[in-house]
C-alpha cells in the first residue's frame, strides 16, 4: 500500500477489499494470495479517515455459483491533509 499512500493526497477517497485469513481461498489457491487480519488492514490505512469498515465473514456462492467461505474487509477511507 506504499504506493497509494504516496500518490493518494489529502482528500482522495480509497474504495477496496482486502481477503482475510479464513477466506476459501486464502491458502493452497491457484496463484498466491496475502490475506490480513483486521489489525493489519487498519494499519494500512495510518494517515485515513476510515469512512466504511465492513468484515464479511460467511459461506456463500461465488458468481459462478459454487460455494466458498468469503472472509474480506471491505473499506472506504479518505487520506488526510498532510
């Protein structure tokens, strides 16, 4: 995330998901993943107002209809003025 603190200034809006540990695909998937706690998705956003936090924690369909165990956090944040 280094290069979006730099080239998000004060004001820009992040909107992301970030996988989380217990998510299906988080281990032994068909390429690497980097899943995070919660603690280390918010310590990505030091310097951000933290507008939206949402933890999806839950089995459900993926959109081609098999199903998973979603494990995400979904965020929206505001850089603050430096």
């Amino acid at each position: 995330m280094g290069g979006a603190q730099k080239l998000n200034r004060g004001g820009g809006v992040f909107a992301g998901d970030f996988m989380g540990y217990e998510d299906s695909w988080a281990n032994q998937y068909r390429s690497p993943t980097t899943p995070l706690s919660s603690a280390e998705v918010n310590d990505l956003f030091e310097g951000f107002e933290i507008i939206r936090f949402h933890e999806r924690d839950e089995k459900a369909k993926t959109a081609l209809g098999k199903m998973k165990h979603w494990h995400t956090y979904s965020i929206v944040a505001i850089k603050r003025a430096s």
